[in-house]
C-alpha cells in the first residue's frame, strides 16, 4: 500500500514513517501477561483490534464473546487503489437499525454489511491472572479454531 504519489499520506520519503498494518498486541496487567491477539486485514486491522480490545477490557467478555461481537470499520484507509472511492462507515447487520439510523442522522455516510461481513479473522488467547490458565477465541468469520493441549 506505499506509493511515490508525493501529495499522498502514505509516501515512502526519507524520515517518514509509512503506515503499516504489522500490528499484532500484547497486553498486561495484574502483574502479568493477560491477552495476546491481532487479525490480518490491511487498513481495517488497526480498527478490528482496537475493537476487540475494547471488547476485552471495557466490556469484560472472554475472548471468544470478543471476537464474535459485531465490528464496523472506515472505508477507504490508505491503500492507493481505494482512496478513489467516498468516504464510508460500513457495519456489520448485527449491528441494531437505531445506531445506524442515529449515525446517518450525524452525517455518516453508513453501508450495512452481511451479519458478519465486516471482515477479519481475530484470534485472541486470554491468560488468567491467578491461575494462568488460558483461553481462546476464534473469529468465526473465517475458517479457525482455539486449540489448547
């Protein structure tokens, strides 16, 4: 997704820092390790993962929960062959009709996806802080499991 278009945000220049979507997470607390995770998907990756932590430590769900809740993200990111198209917020149909409706009343410009057509493929694997026994969560968007031994 760089380009050497100089007017565009992702210009590979010297002292500039491009963006990437290598961005996998590790997070802690109660004095330990507590989650791993990450997702492919390109500009919508930073989005899908803020969104399942935000799942993971606002709304305490285990991690499947997580990365079975409905996501959204913004079209078009930085990617040079998308940045023709306008300016999106597209949602998951999980998502209820009122929020969308209240977003579009805001002035978003809202597309409705399948009920889980807003892409990814999270995993994610939970520590617990007493026991240290883990726990998975598969995204179900894609072919995958959580496997322990």
């Amino acid at each position: 997704g760089f380009t050497l278009e100089a007017e565009h945000p992702n210009v590979i220049a010297p002292g500039k820092r491009t963006m990437h979507t290598l961005n996998c997470y590790l997070i802690t607390g109660e004095g330990g390790l507590r989650w791993v995770g990450g997702t492919p998907g390109g500009d919508q990756q930073p989005q899908w993962n803020m969104q399942v932590i935000v799942n993971l430590i606002d709304f305490a769900m285990d991690p499947q929960a997580a990365v079975e809740a409905p996501r959204w993200y913004s079209f078009p990111g930085t990617d040079p062959k998308n940045l023709p198209h306008p300016f999106v917020l597209r949602v998951e149909g999980r998502i209820p009709e009122n929020v969308t409706t209240d977003l579009v009343q805001r002035g978003h410009r809202v597309e409705r996806l399948g009920d889980w057509g807003g892409g990814g493929a999270a995993q994610v694997i939970a520590v617990d802080p007493t026991t240290e026994a883990l726990c998975g969560g598969s995204d179900p968007r894609v072919e995958g499991l959580a496997l322990g031994l």
